[in-house]
C-alpha cells in the first residue's frame, strides 16, 4: 500500500525537480509548490469578514483587489496562529481564486526532487491526510507537503461572498 501511494505521490508531482516554498506554523514546518504561489508579503493589518469561516481572519487591499485572509493553523487545524513581526502572507493562487495565506515565517524556497517526496504514514481511525501530499525528510526535520487544491476545494471569492 505505501509503494502505490508512493507511485500516486510521483506521479502526482511528475519526476522532476519541484520548487516549494517552506514556512513555518505553530513551530512545524510546512511547504507548497511555488507554482501556485504569486507573492509573500509581510503581515499588515486584516479586515475582519463578519460571517465568515473560521478560519478566515478578513479581507485585504492587495493593489486594488480585496483577498481573503486565512489563518493556516486554524485551516489545519492547530490553535490559531497570533500574527507578529515575523510573520508573512503567502499570495496564492486556489481554485482560480487569490487567497493570502498567514504563516508564522517563510522558512525557505527550495528545489527538491519528487522522488524525495515520501508518502504519509497509514494510520488506522479517522486521519485521511487529507491536505497533505507526502513528507519531505530533511536535516532539519520533517517537513508535510501540502496541496492547496485539495485544501480549498470548493472555495470561490463568489461563494465567500453570497
């Protein structure tokens, strides 16, 4: 079962070298393909989105377009990061779709090679590893490679808005 979504993970990613971009929530490390990626920003002030999900912290100018801002944690699932200093806004490109994405810190923009991309432990009980495409071993430690589509499935600025 691990060689097949080892395989799935592969071709998923294709067999090549990939850039991601690594960041930093709640003190574990996180990544995404920079293809989707359109900018980091460092943290200005939000707009709160009354109504809104929970884990959407409001809205932002971003050069005459409003985006949502979502709070990664609380979309993974972690204690909802307090944004500082140090933290940064991921611009991202979902589901046709620009989106900021609050990190604590970008870590890195790194080029790996798929095949170092190893598949997510099976686990028995309810955990699907949903957002996660697999996990990248480095010196620093583990780092779970996410997959935006799979994250915002659904999502749409028209639907946010309804």
């Amino acid at each position: 079962m691990l060689a097949q979504t080892l395989d799935t993970i592969q071709t998923d990613l294709g067999d090549s070298a990939i850039e991601i971009i690594a960041f930093e929530i709640g003190g574990q490390q996180f990544c995404v393909r920079t293809t989707a990626v359109r900018e980091i920003r460092g943290w200005s002030k939000s707009t709160p989105l009354p109504g809104s999900p929970h884990e959407i912290m409001g809205m932002m100018n971003l050069r005459g377009s409003i985006i949502p801002i979502v709070n990664m944690a609380s979309k993974l699932g972690m204690a909802p990061s307090e944004p500082d200093a140090r933290s940064a806004v991921i611009v991202a490109e979902v589901q046709n779709a620009v989106v900021g994405l609050l990190v604590d810190r970008v870590a890195d923009i790194l080029t790996v090679e798929s095949k170092t991309v190893q598949p997510t432990p099976e686990m028995r009980g309810s955990f699907t590893g949903g957002y996660v495409t697999g996990v990248l071993a480095t010196g620093q430690g583990m780092i779970c490679f996410l997959d935006l589509g799979k994250m915002f499935v659904g999502f749409s600025l028209e639907e946010e808005a309804a």
